[in-house]
C-alpha cells in the first residue's frame, strides 16, 4: 500500500457505549452525539492514586519491543476460528450494549487472548521501547516502502484490550479496567517511536480507541473520578514529530547530492549522471517496476531539464546568486540547487507549527500549506514555477492531515477532562450541575484544544450540554454534543 495513502486516519466516531446512550439526530441539525448518566463523585485522596500511564518505578529494565513482537506471534498461533470471531463481532462488542450471550462469549474470547495479554503488559511495564529501525543505513527508495507490519499489529493488538477494558468497566472491576487503560496507553506511545510518521498515525488510533473507554468509565455506576488522572497524561500523548524530523531528513536522503551543490567541483557529466539517479528514484515511487527502455528513460531527465532549467536559473537569480555564476552551471546542477532550496522552505514551512498549541498549529499549517499550494510547491508538477523537482510532495506526507488526527484525540481527552470536572463540581454542590464553566471552582477547567476557547457549555432542563462544535473540521457534520445527566440515588 502506498504509505502516503496509509497515513489517511478514519476517524469514527464513538457509538452506543454500555450505558452511554447515542444521541439522535434533530431535524435540521445533523449533529451526532451521545448521553451519559454519571455519578457525582470528587477524585481520590491523593490525588494521583490513578494513573492512566505505568508508573515509571513499577517499570522493569528491558526492551518492551521484543515483548510486543511476542504478542504478536502468540496471537498469530490462535486457532483461525477465533480471529474470524473477532473480525465479524468487533463492531458489536465495542458498539453495543451486551446482551447476556454476548458478556459469555466476550469472556471466552478473551480467555483465549490471556498469553497475549500478559506479553502487552509485561512490553507496557518495561523502561524503553526501541525497535530499532535503522533506516538511515537505507536508500530513500527503500525508506520510503519499508513496512512496519510490528507496529499495524500493535492496533490489532490494543483492540483486544478495548474489549477487555469495556468487560471489566461493566462488572465494575475499576483497577483491572485502570490496568488495561494503562497497557492500552502507553502502547499507543510505544507504537510512535519508530521514525516514520504513519507509526505516530498508528499509535494516535490505537490511543484514540483506548481513550473511548473513558466515557464508559464516566458513566459506570460508582466509577472514580479521573480529572487528576487525566490531567497529568503528556501533552501530546503520542508525538509525531519524531516521525515528521524524520521525513524531513529523509528528503535530504532522497538526494544526497542536494547538501553541497553550490560548492560542488563535480563535472557537467558528474552532475547528469547523480540527477538522473534521484529523478529515476523519484519516478519509482509508487511503481513495482519499470518496464521503459533506457532510451525512454533519458528522454524523461532530458525533456525534465529542458523545462525546469529555464525557471530555475530565473528563480536562483532573483534569490539574489551571480547570474555570471549561474550561466556558467551544468542545467542539471542549476535545478539540484533549486531544488535543495525549495525543500528546504517547504519542509521549515510546515514543520515550523508543530511545537505550538494545537489550535495555533492548525491554524499555521492550514496557512502554510495553502502558501505552498498556491507557490506551486506542493503539487505533483512544481517544474514550469520552481524549477525544482517534486520531492516535497511525494516524499513528505499531509503534515496538516496528520496534526488534525493528533488533534481530535486531544479533543477527546478534554472533553472526557471536562465531564470528570462537572462530576467533580456536583459532588461538591449537592448533585447539582453548573450553569457555566465559570461556575466552576474545584479545579482548571479544560479548553477546547482546535480552538483554544472554552468549550460550548449550557444548562438545559437540567442537564449538561456540552456542543463541541469544532469537530466540523475534522469531518463530522455539525460536531458533536455531548449530554451529561447526573444519575439519582434512591
């Protein structure tokens, strides 16, 4: 599969959870949602007596990557009835409230997952997680189609304990279903550390099925308070800058000749042959094979230079170099300077908003990218406008795309924040819910990360209403709203 294709995230949004009813749609208002019952109750004394990540003095020295490898070869020796099970129920188990045949089979099919589950929780108690990707030994070529079928498994994987977590939600096993919270978490982070961005894809959809748990958790009868728990999981909880430096390098890697080409003394013919190398690579990706004889092949560098040459003189000059110094380059080294020169911007251009706060970073790449677009550098075809080749496109993947996806399980994790907080604040005024978030005094108040504003908040007929309506951006119609009733006690 094409690995830029693959960095596409679905994201689904949650439905009919046990005990947290979905929402229907108003008429004239496509907005999805859903309603939970929750008990007002404080967090415990102290105040991080739950953690949603492993302790680092309850970790063990090790790699946790051989343990997920274990996992993975554990669960690939299950008798082929049990995955077809799994395949055609998933959706139900997780979606749906369970009849009584579906608690038993659910505890059948995990009892089949006990060595794999124990294999997660020893890799998510270990000190480091190194798979050990060495990828700059490789060639661009070879970077950019290296398969990561360890780190796809650990989704498969953190499903299983989704699953587990929901099972011990419904029976009320809080410290179980914390413990599964936990492998499910930093198994997601673990996921992430290998350098190439679709790993931090990976890991923010596995987080982001481990994060759906905590609405559950919210809505469980006698279920503890998490504000605290919550509040102290890192921020971002998986990074994909580590993969992001990593394409960025890897364009570097692409061509190799681009570092010196302004003070190179490599000949006319020198220079051909190392332009003709990157630009049969760049062609390459994508393809099994090449079937174009060689002549069809230097009929596609020379007929390139010929279009690009033109431009990226005019462009290296208006930049400010000699034109005397121009005129006097091999075409081929011409459009290698041009082309470090706009990969360079391109890559600083977008990777320059991902150490600011979510709703600003969204806002800058958002701005950028429509600046590269409209520069013709982030295009198939850059050729007749930069006279560069198109590396940046093909090789750097949609930095915007891949922020958004980490910027909904943000979202998430604000909003399940701010239900623990309105469960807080009604246990401290007698079950009564706030009329505002500025009502609230217990603790901060979390904001809506795409927008760095409080969230849409209101009382109505006695029930919390919170409207996040910024999740039109990721493509849900409308947002989604969330109802929050405070359950009564007999």
């Amino acid at each position: 599969m094409n690995r830029i294709v693959s960095l596409i995230v679905l994201l689904v949004p949650l439905q009919a959870l046990a005990q947290v009813e979905p929402i229907a749609p108003r008429p004239m208002a496509p907005q999805s949602g859903f309603r939970l019952t929750v008990d007002p109750v404080a967090p415990p004394t102290p105040s991080l007596k739950f953690e949603l990540l492993p302790p680092p003095n309850e970790c063990q020295p090790g790699n946790a990557a051989l343990y997920y490898q274990r996992a993975t070869l554990v669960a690939a020796e299950l008798p082929p009835q049990v995955r077809t099970q799994f395949e055609e129920r998933y959706r139900r188990w997780t979606e749906s409230p369970w009849a009584p045949s579906d608690v038993k089979e659910v505890r059948e099919w995990l009892e089949w997952h006990q060595a794999v589950i124990g294999e997660l929780r020893t890799a998510a108690y270990r000190e480091k997680c190194e798979f050990d990707h060495q990828l700059r030994g490789l060639s661009s070529t070879e970077s950019l189609n290296f398969r990561l079928p360890e780190i796809q498994a650990m989704r498969q994987l953190g499903r299983v304990l989704r699953i587990k977590t929901r099972l011990e939600i419904q029976e009320g096993r809080f410290d179980d279903a914390l413990d599964s919270m936990r492998i499910g978490f930093r198994t997601s982070r673990d996921a992430a550390t290998s350098p190439l961005t679709i790993s931090g894809v990976i890991g923010i959809a596995s987080a982001s099925g481990t994060a759906m748990s905590l609405a559950e958790w919210s809505a469980a009868s006698n279920s503890p308070n998490l504000y605290w728990a919550i509040s102290a999981l890192p921020r971002p909880l998986v990074d994909i800058r580590h993969g992001l430096q990593h394409e960025r390098r890897l364009v570097e890697q692409f061509y190799p000749a681009m570092k010196d080409a302004e003070h190179s003394r490599r000949s006319a013919e020198e220079w051909n042959q190392e332009f003709a190398k990157a630009f049969l690579a760049l062609m390459s990706i994508g393809s099994s094979q090449d079937n174009r004889t060689e002549d069809d092949k230097q009929w596609s560098i020379t007929n390139f230079l010929l279009k690009a040459y033109p431009s990226a003189k005019r462009q290296l000059i208006a930049a400010g170099f000699d034109p005397q110094w121009v005129e006097s380059l091999p075409p081929a080294q011409v459009v290698t300077i041009q082309t470090e020169r706009v990969a360079r911007y391109a890559c600083d251009e977008l990777l320059k908003w991902l150490a600011f706060p979510t709703h600003q970073a969204l806002a800058g790449l958002e701005a950028s990218e429509s600046k590269l677009r409209q520069e013709n550098i982030l295009h198939e075809d850059p050729t007749f406008s930069q006279g560069a080749l198109p590396i940046v496109p093909l090789v750097m993947p949609y930095v915007y795309t891949v922020r958004l996806s980490q910027a909904r399980l943000e979202n998430t994790l604000a909003v399940y924040q701010l239900i623990e907080v309105l469960r807080w604040h009604a246990a401290t005024e007698g079950g009564k819910l706030p009329a505002t978030l500025a009502d609230i005094k217990v603790a901060p108040v979390p904001r809506d990360p795409l927008t760095g504003e409080p969230f849409n908040y209101r009382l109505e007929s006695g029930m919390a209403v919170i409207d996040v309506q910024s999740l039109a951006k990721l493509g849900t119609p409308g947002g989604v709203r969330y109802e929050i009733a405070i359950r009564k006690r007999s």
